[in-house]
C-alpha cells in the first residue's frame, strides 16, 4: 500500500525588523505562534497594461476562503530569494513558467492578518509581470485557487471599492497594486 506524507512549509524565522534570526519553523509554528516570516505576491498585468489579473481562492484555504486575491501569492521556504518563491508559487498555482527578468520588483512592506487562530505576520516582497493568457487554459491548483479572470483597471478599482465582502482583506497588498496602476497611467 503506497503511504502518502505532507512535508509541511518550512520557513525562515525573521525579527521584527525583517532580519534573519537564524532560526526556522514549520508553517504551523509560525502562524500559531506569529512569527515573522517573508511573503511574495505577483500582480499579472496585461501587456497593454488595461487588465489584472485575479484569482479567486480554493473554498478548502483556511484564510479568506472563496474570496478574490492577487494572481499570486505565497510563503518564501526557507533558504529561497523571493523572486524564486515568485517563480515557483507562479508555477504551483497557475502552471505558468515565469523566467527571473520578467519579474519587476516594486516594493516591500509588512503586514499582519489575524484571524481566530492564525497569526499570519509577514514580510512581504511585490512582484509584477506583464503577459497574456487566456484564463481557460490555465492549470489550477485546485486546493489554493478556483478561478482565474482578467478585469479592466476601471473594473478593478470599482471592484475594491465597493466589494470588501469577496475581496481578500489585504490592505497594504491591494495599495501596492493600485499605487503601482496608478503610476503606470
């Protein structure tokens, strides 16, 4: 009978400044515990730079299940850069092969969610890429994401606006997005 065992996450440990603290933890101990820890995000951008791309999160994920997100978010593992957890979250969610000079980086900054029993403190690194692709054809991971949708920046931006009921709350995550739109017109 073939055994299946889940290797859990295991992070770099950061203070509260961001440095390393030479330690690491498992996912669990680091939300449980709330340990600082270093987060990516990619924003997919349309070549025209007139759509962003979103995915709405998997009903099984444990923080903001069913919600629309970023198109790609994730944990860095420990010993990694963020532009490989970029790469690699981008390939494990949406079966896309991004190479390290279509990544921008736009910024850094903290964050901190908590909600019951998950303290998610993290450091977090902001990616954007441009390309096109058609939503269809994309390969889901289908425990982190249920859906992919392009929408118009004007969509986007109503869309944050006034619907805080299916929209990931990730304040610091979504000014990044729209600061970055923004700068871009």
């Amino acid at each position: 009978m073939l055994q299946y065992f889940y290797m859990e996450e295991i992070f770099d440990v950061l203070d509260n400044h961001g440095s390393f603290t030479g330690q690491t933890a498992t996912r669990s101990i680091c939300h449980s515990q709330g340990l600082w820890h270093r987060a990516i995000v990619v924003f997919i951008i349309s070549t025209d730079g007139k759509k962003v791309l979103l995915q709405k999160r998997s009903q099984n994920k444990r923080l903001w299940p069913g919600q629309w997100d970023v198109a790609v978010g994730g944990h860095v593992d420990a010993g990694e850069f963020s532009y490989q957890a970029a790469i690699r979250e981008a390939k494990e969610e949406l079966g896309l092969n991004l190479q390290p000079q279509s990544l921008i980086h736009i910024g850094s900054s903290i964050s901190e969610n908590i909600d019951s029993n998950i303290t998610n403190r993290h450091f977090n690194d902001y990616f954007v890429t441009y390309l096109d692709l058609d939503p269809t054809k994309v390969i889901l991971q289908s425990e982190e994401v249920a859906e992919v949708k392009w929408v118009s920046v004007p969509e986007f931006e109503a869309f944050l606006k006034g619907n805080t009921v299916s929209v990931t709350n990730k304040p610091v995550c979504w000014d990044y997005y729209r600061r970055y739109l923004q700068s871009q017109v």
